[in-house]
C-alpha cells in the first residue's frame, strides 16, 4: 500500500455498483421462467406423474440457487448483464445465494408486488431476500 505525501496511507476507492431496479429484473426473471418452463414440460411428459410439480419446484429453485453461488447470475441475468454481489461489490458464496432464494416465497407474494414494492422503496433496490442475505443486484457491463 502506497502512502500519501502527509505519511497516510491511499485507500483504494470502492467500486461504483449501479443498482438495478425491478425491470430488467423481471425480464430476468421472465427469461429464467421461460427456460424453467421448457424444463418443466419436458419432465412433466416425461415422468407423467401427480409428483412432477413438486420436483419441477425442487429444481426451480436449486437452478437459481446453484446458479447465483457459482455464476453470480441466471442465465436471465446474465443475457440482461446482471449480476447478484455482496454490499461490497464481492462474489456472493452459497449462504447468500440460499438465503436471497428461500425469500422469494415472501418478495413473491402477490405476483411479486411485495418485492417490487421494496425494490421500489430501497436506496440500493434491494427486495426482501437482498436485505436479509445482504446482496444487490448489479449491472455488470
């Protein structure tokens, strides 16, 4: 690390991480709904069974979990240039990627209005799953 001419030391300035708001996140969204569907009506011809919605659920959400912790993003997210970081700016790890997807079932509620309405209302557009898990979604381009 560098110091000043006063003997204090430079401090690299944070990233500047540009919030993403609820459009391009819905598209997202859409996008990864879409492939989840193709999926599902695959499996569900496939497996012919009553069990089918549950696992077709199970999947679902081990795609956006599995996707976000290794990727940073969906396949949505990523055709969008989206990404899913800690507050700082870092990769989030599995703890976050978990936390932010098991609370969907609340930002989801109403078609998704409980979530949009906290996007709406946070500085860094962070809906109830980002808040707790303590990520933002990003532009990454």
């Amino acid at each position: 690390m560098q110091s000043s001419p006063y003997g204090v030391p430079y401090q690299a300035a944070a990233p500047q991480l540009e919030y993403v708001g609820v459009g391009p996140r819905f598209l997202a969204a859409l996008i990864d709904g879409v492939i989840i569907g193709i999926v599902s009506g695959i499996l569900t011809a496939v497996v012919r069974s009553s069990g089918a919605s549950a696992v077709v659920g199970i999947l679902a959400i081990a795609y956006l979990i599995v996707m976000e912790a290794t990727q940073g993003a969906t396949v949505g997210k990523k055709l969008l240039g989206l990404r899913v970081v800690k507050l700082d700016g870092s990769p989030i790890s599995w703890n976050e990627a978990i936390i932010r997807n098991l609370l969907r079932i609340v930002d989801g509620l109403f078609a998704y209005l409980v979530g949009a309405i906290l996007i709406w209302k946070s500085p860094m557009k962070q809906r109830l799953g980002d808040r707790v898990a303590k990520t933002v979604v990003i532009r990454s381009r």
